[in-house]
C-alpha cells in the first residue's frame, strides 16, 4: 500500500496514526503512510479507539458496526475497515470508478 488508505470493493482501509489527549477530536494531516487523528480521550484501556471509532462513525455516516479495528485498539499506530461509508472527508480520495460519495 503506497497510501494512508486504500479501497476493497466497498470497504475503506485506513492506517491511522492517533493522537490521544487532544483539545478536540478532529482529522489532522496525512503524517507519510497514516492519516493522523486527533482523539479528545484519554488512551486508558481502548477508551481513546472507542471514542475514535465513534467520531469516524459520524464522519463517514455509517454505524459503529461498520468500522473494524484491524489491530492497534491499544496502541497508536491503527488499522480500520470502514464498511461503505455514505460521506468521504475530503482527504479520502473516492472509490474507484465511484463519484457519488458525500464530501465534508
């Protein structure tokens, strides 16, 4: 994988770099290989992934059984599967050969 993310049929795969303790939970820069997320929960037993994953959840506008945490629930280096999100931050590029996804 060249990028920060990349598509499997409908799924978004997304390598995220986290940032736990942050004033406000937003989506930072493309940091190399992941896309740095700045995460407003303390990194205290997966606290900080939860509250993650539930930020992504409203942002991609899909249930939280929706997104997969691959690995790294523990730690800051991320892997997550997003299952056919219905909007795209402007940093997602759009799928393949798709052009109707919502933009933020």
């Amino acid at each position: 994988m060249s990028s920060f993310c990349h598509w499997e049929d409908d799924t978004l795969v997304l390598n995220i770099l986290g940032r736990p303790r942050a004033k406000r939970t937003a989506i930072g820069k493309v940091i190399g290989k992941q896309l740095e997320i700045h995460v407003a929960e303390m990194p205290v037993r997966g606290r900080a992934t939860a509250h993650l994953v539930q930020f992504l959840a409203e942002e991609f506008q899909v249930n939280i059984s929706a997104i997969v945490v691959v690995f790294g629930v523990y730690n800051v280096n991320k892997q997550l599967r997003i299952t056919a999100p219905k909007r795209l931050p402007a940093v997602i590029p759009q799928p393949p050969g798709h052009d109707s996804l919502a933009r933020r």
